[in-house]
C-alpha cells in the first residue's frame, strides 16, 4: 500500500474555506475504485462517496450525523472489498476548497 499524501497543515476554523477529504483507492486486476469520506457543504453531515457507484442498491453516496458511523460503514465497505479479492493501493487525506 502506499500512501498517496498527507497534509499536516493547521488552519483557522472560523476562516477556514476548505474541507478535509479522506480518499481510498482500491484495485482488482484492472479496475479501481474510489471511496471517500467529507463533511457536506454545510457541515452537517458526513458524506462517504463511492465512485464508480458499487453498491448493489445503487447508492453512491451515503450520508452520517457522526465521523464514528461514517467509519463503520467504511469500515464495513473495505472489509468486503478485501474479502472479494480488491486491495487498497492508495489513502491519502486532503484539503479541497468548498
């Protein structure tokens, strides 16, 4: 696994216009696929994203009030991943402007 980047950088909460984004990318022979983990827009929510879309539901994206539920349902996403033959190539945490 590698590790794609990671930024340490402090900022001001009450000035801040950027969002911290944690994003995992996985792969099984030629595919890959993305999962990412941010705040909503408005803060209100944690938004874990998948791209392309692999639920079976048909969800890409899935919403939680708490960073704790949001890291379960990761949690549970990749321990499948894995069991089904993918492996995580890349995590990497970033700063992306709102």
């Amino acid at each position: 696994m590698a590790t794609c980047g990671i930024g340490t950088q402090t900022t001001n909460p009450a000035t801040d216009r950027f969002i911290r984004v944690l994003r995992w990318t996985f792969s099984r022979d030629t595919e890959s696929l993305v999962c990412e983990l941010g705040l909503t827009g408005d803060d209100s929510a944690y938004q874990l994203r998948i791209d392309p879309p692999w639920n079976p539901t048909g969800v890409a994206v899935e919403c939680f009030d708490d960073a704790m539920s949001a890291f379960q349902r990761h949690a549970m996403i990749e321990r499948v991943l894995l069991d089904d033959g993918w492996t995580l190539e890349c995590f990497e945490s970033t700063r992306i402007e709102r």
